[in-house]
C-alpha cells in the first residue's frame, strides 16, 4: 500500500541558522524551498528531505538517512576537501578503502555527521548484490 507513494526524510536541527550552512557550504546543497519553518532539499528522482528544528536534533544513534551513490570513495575524498568529518566505526566488519568506505554486506558505505549531530550516510550497492 504506501509502497506507491514517495518517501521522505526528515532531518532534525537545534539551530536552523548553522545546520542549512552546513548543508548548503560542505554539502553542496540548494534548498528548494522554506516551508513550516524548515528547509526542504529536493534531489534525485522526486526524493527529498525536509530539515526541519527539533531540541531533539542529534540523538540518534542510528543513520538518520542516506543518499545511493555510484561512487563512496569519490564523494568521500571530495566532501572531505569541503571539511565534511567522515566517522570510523572501528566494530563493522568489513574491508576498508582507502578512503576510509567499508565494504559488507552487499554495498560500500561510509558515515559522517551534520552539524546537527544527525548520522547520514553515503551508499554504494556492490556490483552483482541486486
């Protein structure tokens, strides 16, 4: 049933002045519109998320969303030169890059976290794990 509709993140913030910087400088992002007193980032395929403020911002300890790229250790390496922190999580299993990605379970993945404290990830599905 709600698998013929869109899905969409929301993305908590403490302080909506410093987290659209962070997304908008280090991430690259144009925000598409301001809405209920948040930001909303459209992106590929009709996705989209809505930044939206929370004292709950950055409680989580689990990924809050991801994006599915083609390509973790280029966009690792060119997120890095935009000063975007990537997390080690030293207890996955898996093979490392050397950009720092791992690689398990089906796809090569890496982690970093907003200005928020939020969890987001970067997701490549490994060749043939269709």
């Amino acid at each position: 049933m709600l698998q013929d509709f869109p899905m969409y993140a929301y993305l908590p913030a403490r302080d909506l002045a410093r987290a659209p910087q962070f997304y908008e400088t280090k991430l690259g992002l144009q925000p598409t519109e301001e809405r209920n007193g948040g930001v909303v980032y459209r992106f590929a395929n009709g996705t989209a998320c809505f930044l939206y403020p929370t004292p709950n911002a950055g409680t989580s300890k689990a990924s809050q969303a991801f994006w599915s790229v083609t390509d973790v250790d280029g966009l690792i390496t060119a997120l890095k030169k935009r000063g975007v922190v990537f997390e080690d999580y030293p207890d996955i299993p898996g093979e490392r890059s050397a950009a720092g990605a791992i690689t398990g379970g089906g796809a090569k993945a890496a982690w970093f976290k907003d200005s928020e404290g939020n969890i987001l990830a970067l997701i490549e599905e490994a060749p043939g794990s269709q």
